[in-house]
C-alpha cells in the first residue's frame, strides 16, 4: 500500500470520528490503567460493568490496595483471568502507594514495570491519559492493519513498528483509536462488513465481502 492511500485512509476515518476515544469508561489515570489491565481477553462492555461498583468503592491507588487481593476478587469476578489480574492489581497499587505517591508513571519503563502492564497496556494509557503518539496493537488492529495491507506484520509488535513508521504524524494520536473501532464494528473477524466500509475503495483486501 502507497503513502496516498494510507493519508486518504486516515483522513476518512478522522472525517467520520474527528475525537475518537477508548470505550472504557474511566476518570483518570489510574482508573484507565485498572480497566485496561481488566479488558486482556475480556470486553470493554464486560470491564465497564465491573469497574463501576469497584471505581466507585476504591478510586485511589490506596483505597484498592485495601480492599486485598479476595475483596478485589468480589468485584471483578465476572471478567476472564480475574484470579491473575487481581493479584496483578494489587501489586500494581502497592507500587504505585509505596514508590510513585499513588500517581501513574508516565513512561513506557515505569508503567512495564508494573505487575499485569505489558506493551500493548502501556500503550494504552501513554496514548488515553497522556496523549502519547503511540500505538497499541490488539486483535482487531492486528487484523485490520493485514487485511487491509495498511500495515503487515507477523505479529504485533511488527504491526506496531510498521505504524509507527508508516503513519503520518497527524493521524498517530488518534490511529490506534480508529483502527480498533474500525476492527470492532467494521473489520470485523469472521466476515467483515465491506458494502458499508467507508475505506473499502482503498483497502487491499481480497476477499470483500457485500
């Protein structure tokens, strides 16, 4: 895929949503990194129910670290992999406590340092609460960007290295952002929704469907 057609790609895709966002629901920065720990192999809609009744009980770094790994448990019981992400979390608040005052770090070392952060969650939170140019490569971005020829990898981090490469400066905010939703309701996996994809003219893709 040429550069003309991956500036025209973004261009619509910033036409049809100029303010994208995450549609986790979040105050800031330390909840965002809560719930982006919580959304690993499980839905936006799934953490979003759960962190309600958790951010509104324990907003802080402190009050959750209180609450200990079994009450953690109670409130987040319904996502996948709850067992891990709360002893995960814990950790995560305890450091956050004891070493940062109960602020999130704002660099990609200090944040894959945490417990349960990895690079895609990292990402996320430079991206959301800092407003980072970066770009986190989940299933739907990993998807969109090879089937559309935007951006082939063999796996993420290639993905990754190639956006960041081959996105114009003026999309590289919000492209995470875009492709994910363009993954979640568009691109979709088993049988992507071509006849009413607005970058379909451009995509590479070669088994389009109605």
């Amino acid at each position: 895929m040429n550069r003309e057609k991956r500036i025209e790609i973004f261009r619509r895709l910033r036409e049809h949503n100029p303010n994208p966002t995450t549609e986790l629901n979040y105050r800031n920065e330390f909840e965002l990194l809560i719930a982006v720990i919580l959304s690993a192999q499980a839905t936006d809609v799934g953490v979003n129910k759960a962190t309600k009744k958790l951010f509104e009980d324990a907003p802080t770094p402190q009050a959750m670290l209180e609450l200990g790994v079994d009450g953690l448990k109670q409130y987040i019981k319904t996502i996948g992999l709850y067992n891990s992400k709360a002893e995960n979390i814990i950790k995560t608040c305890r450091i956050l406590v004891e070493k940062y005052k109960g602020q999130v770090p704002r660099t990609r070392e200090e944040l894959e340092a945490l417990p349960g952060v990895g690079r895609k969650t990292a990402n996320v939170v430079l991206n959301t609460a800092f407003g980072e140019p970066t770009i986190a490569v989940d299933t739907h971005i990993f998807r969109v960007c090879n089937r559309t020829g935007i951006a082939k990898g063999k796996n993420p981090l290639e993905v990754e290295k190639r956006l960041e490469r081959l996105v114009p400066d003026e999309f590289k905010k919000d492209a995470h952002h875009w492709l994910i939703l363009h993954g979640r309701y568009t691109c979709v996996a088993r049988k992507p929704r071509c006849g009413s994809c607005i970058i379909e003219d451009l995509c590479e893709y070669k088994h389009k469907t109605e």
